[in-house]
C-alpha cells in the first residue's frame, strides 16, 4: 500500500471523508483489499487505545478459522425428507379430484336437464313482458297467458337415462378413487412399518 492509501484508510476510519461518492469507493476497496483490512484493524486498535477504551483481550478476527472449520466437517449423508412429501400431498389431492369430478357431473346433469327443446329458426324467443308494443301488437297485461314448451314424455325419458347413466358412472369412479386411495394408505403403512425394522438391523 502507498502513503496515499494508508491516509485514505485512517480518514475513512475516523468518517473524515465528506464526499459520499468517494467514501463508497473507499468502502469498496477496503472490502477487496486484505491488506486495508488489516491496516484498518490497526488503527482501530491504535484509536482505542488512545481513547482508553481498548481492553486486554482484543476481539480477534475469527473468520478465517470459522471458514476452515466449515470446510473440515463431514458433509451430511442423508437428506431428510419433509413432513409434506409427495405421498402426503398426493393424499390431500385425492379427495379434492373426487369433488371436482363430481361437480363436473352435476353441471352437466343440470345442463342436460334443463335442456327441453333446441329453439328452431321458425320459432321466435320473445320476452315475457314487452315494454313497447311492435308494429299493431296489442299492449301487455297482466292476464297475458305464456305458452311453455314442455318437453314430452320420450324427451323426460332420454334425459332421465342420460342423468341416470351420469351418476352411475361418478358412483363407480368413486368407488375406485376410494378403493385406489386405500391401498395407497396401506402400502404407505407397510412402508412405515418397514422402515423402523431396516433401522434396527
């Protein structure tokens, strides 16, 4: 180091450097520079000293012999596993799939059913109540009579076998979702029951 940086160094030390731009290049050259480090712990020490307020056993600089002991230790054999792995979140996943087919069924059970008749292009939707009335048509009372296109006998027939063939599908998938999940839990048992036993050996 030069005279230049050994004052540059001392008036870092003592927060003598009013410029910021230059303070932080100070900082970062004292930083990389382990010779600066050195001269700055030195003058530290001279400061205190001088302040009286250095003690008989200095703190020492211990990093470098924390780092080396880091270095020297065996690395881990044995990754342990979280609590949440993928068996347990699989578990939490089963029962939330079973619901989600099941609303898929019902919506569609309920769109199919309230599906009565696909609207033809001769026929017109017209609204309930009509504010305006069009081109002679009389004004809208009260006593106005809907007619509902109710669907026919055959038609309720389809849609109850289609409904009908809905749920027992979702019935049989969930059978085998649950029967599926309870032989995942068992083996998962035997796992566990195993794994004690490998340890003792």
């Amino acid at each position: 180091m030069t005279n230049r940086s050994f004052e540059q160094v001392s008036a870092l030390l003592d927060d003598a450097i009013a410029d910021t731009r230059e303070q932080a290049q100070q900082l970062d050259t004292l930083l990389s520079d382990n010779e600066a480090q050195q001269v700055w712990a030195r003058y530290a020490l001279y400061g205190r000293v001088l302040k009286g307020e250095a003690t008989a056993q200095a703190p020492a600089d211990i990093s470098a012999m924390v780092a080396a002991r880091i270095r020297q230790e065996a690395k881990p054999s044995q990754v342990v596993q979280g609590r949440f792995g993928k068996q347990r979140m699989a578990r939490w996943l089963r029962p939330a799939g079973s619901v989600a087919i099941a609303a898929s069924v019902a919506l569609v059970a309920v769109l199919t059913v309230q599906q009565s008749q696909p609207v033809t292009p001769e026929q017109s939707v017209e609204p309930a109540f009509a504010t305006n009335p069009l081109g002679g048509r009389s004004p809208v009372s009260y006593n106005t009579v809907l007619q509902q296109n109710a669907p026919s006998e055959a038609e309720r027939a389809q849609q109850l076998r289609v409904l009908q063939s809905y749920m027992l599908d979702h019935s049989q998938q969930l059978q085998l979702s649950l029967q599926a999940q309870q032989l995942n839990e068992q083996s998962e048992a035997e796992t566990e029951a195993a794994a004690p036993q490998k340890d003792d050996n």
